[in-house]
C-alpha cells in the first residue's frame, strides 16, 4: 500500500519545528510528500514549505501567524514546549497550553474533514486524573489575559507547571474528542518519557540528571527526539484514522510498570 500515512499532498501546520521532536516530525512529514507550515520562535532547518516566526507565548504573535496560515488544513502538529525551569512558570504555562490553545482552536474550523489534530503532552502530566477539577476550572478560561490572571493567583501551581501544563493538554484532547468526532475530525496527544533533546539540555542544567533517572523506562536511557516525532506522526496520520481521544504515553513501557505495580509511582499516576 502506498502513501499508507496518507500525507502526500496533504497541508500540515506544525509548532516546534525548530528542534528535537518537532524537527524531527517536520523532516518526516516533508519525506512522506507533505506540504509542511512551521511556527516556531526560532530558525526551522528542515526543508518544509513555509517558516513563520511565532512566540506561541504572545497573543498577537499567535495571531499573525493564524492569518498567514492556509484556509484549510489536514493536519495540525503541536510540538513547542519549554522546561520549568528555567522557564519561568507564567511562560511555561503561557508557551506549552495557553499558545497552543489558541491555535488549536482557531485552527479547528479550517481543518478538512478526516483531517487530525496531535500534541506532545508529557509522562509529567499522567497524573492528570487526580487533578481534574482544577484543570477543568482553568480550561474554563478562554482567553490568553483571563489565564495569566488565573495563574498569577496559583500558588499551588507554582511547584509543578510543566506538569500542569501537560495535565491541560491531555484533558483538553480528551475534552474536544467527541465533538470533533461529530465533524470526522480526530485529536490524539502523546505523553514522552525523558528525551535527548536542546529541552532536556536546558533542564539538566537547571536540575542534575539522577533527578530525571527514576522517570527512565526500563531500557534505561533517554529517548531520542526521532523515536517521539515518529510515533507522533503515525498518530496524526491515516494509519490511525479511527483512534480520537487518545493520550499515548511513548516512553517503553514505563506507565504500563507504574499501573502494574513494578515501579514506585512517582508522578501519582492514577
Ligand atoms: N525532552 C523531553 O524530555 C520531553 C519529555 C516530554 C515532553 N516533552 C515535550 O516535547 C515537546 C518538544 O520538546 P523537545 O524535547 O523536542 O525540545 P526542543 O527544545 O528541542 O524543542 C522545542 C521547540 O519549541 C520551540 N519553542 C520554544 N518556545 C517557543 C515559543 N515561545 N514559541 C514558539 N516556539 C517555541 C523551540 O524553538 C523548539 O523548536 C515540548 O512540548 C516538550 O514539553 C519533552
């Protein structure tokens, strides 16, 4: 069967681009005949038809690029994130959910019917189940200046907004499953374990690498960004045309241990 992942000319939007899993993608899906839009803050390298420079923190910026971006669309990609630290909390918050809301829905109208939506969550945000109501009660924000009024008022938040940010996106996938279905429109996130990506390199900075050594599946070792666009761009694609709503945690098992009781379950995954 040729063109099995259904990509060739297909228009694909995708943020993140720049580096590690989102680069990664956007080579792939460029490979398989796509015709590849890329957001991103920084430079994107990969050969994709179009690079709009893009801060999916500021409003405005989010914006600008929805306007310059096609009337309609097959598949949306969000792939930019930053680590907390050393982003700060309101940023991390801002760039990881916030932006990508924005986007995801002002996209959502454009998007062609058997058309996908896909978004890299984390393991860090897996425990998203024991903290619905709050994530719910934020997701009930919708607007940018609305959410930085919540999250300065946080302070709970503050200890853990990356895995807060996760938490949102996996929720908020789940969220708009149903919906979409009723539009034959599919959403799907994965949730990687810890990977070797520019992201990883600013955290270890930050924090020392035994600290994120428990989160590693049994194999023992970070993942590589190649290993995280690949599985993310099966789920965007037709291979997956009748999986919604699902979080697909990427990480060699490491959450099917914590569920059966192998590993200590550090991240309260419920
Ligand atoms: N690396 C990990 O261990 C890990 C684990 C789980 C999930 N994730 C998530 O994976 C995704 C990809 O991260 P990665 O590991 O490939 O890291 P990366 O740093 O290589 O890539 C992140 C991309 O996001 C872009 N970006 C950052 N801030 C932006 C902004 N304000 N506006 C627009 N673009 C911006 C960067 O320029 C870069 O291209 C992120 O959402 C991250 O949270 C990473």
């Amino acid at each position: 069967m040729k063109n099995a992942l259904g990509y060739e000319g297909k228009t694909v939007v995708l943020t993140g681009a720049a580096s590690g899993m989102g680069a990664s993608a956007a080579h792939l899906l460029v490979d398989l005949g796509a015709e590849v839009h890329a957001l991103d803050i920084g430079d994107v390298t990969a050969p994709v038809h179009r690079s709009i420079r893009t801060d999916m923190k500021n409003r405005a910026s989010v914006d600008a690029a929805i306007a310059e971006l096609p009337a309609e669309i097959d598949v949306l990609f969000n792939c930019a994130g930053v680590p907390h630290p050393p982003a700060s909390a309101l940023d991390t918050m801002m760039i990881n959910f916030v932006g990508l809301r924005h986007l995801t829905d002002a996209l959502i109208p454009r998007l062609r019917e058997g058309g996908s939506i896909a978004s890299i969550a984390s393991t860090a945000g897996m425990a998203w189940k024991s903290n619905l109501e709050t994530v719910q009660s934020f997701l009930a924000l919708e607007t940018f200046e609305a959410a930085a009024a919540w999250l300065a008022d946080a302070p709970d938040l503050k200890a853990d907004p990356y895995g807060f940010s996760k938490q949102c996106i996996i929720v908020y996938t789940q969220t708009l499953a149903g919906e979409l279905a009723r539009r034959g429109v599919r959403i799907n996130c994965i949730s990687p374990s810890p990977t070797a990506s520019d992201f990883m390199s600013k955290l270890t900075k930050e924090i020392p690498e035994e600290a994120i050594t428990p989160f590693f599946p049994s194999n023992g070792r970070f993942a590589e960004p190649e290993e995280m666009g690949r599985a993310l761009v099966m789920l965007g694609s037709d291979l997956a045309c009748f999986v919604s709503g699902v979080n697909l945690p990427v990480d060699f098992g490491y959450c099917a241990e914590v569920a059966m009781g192998q590993r200590d379950n550090l991240m309260n995954i419920t």
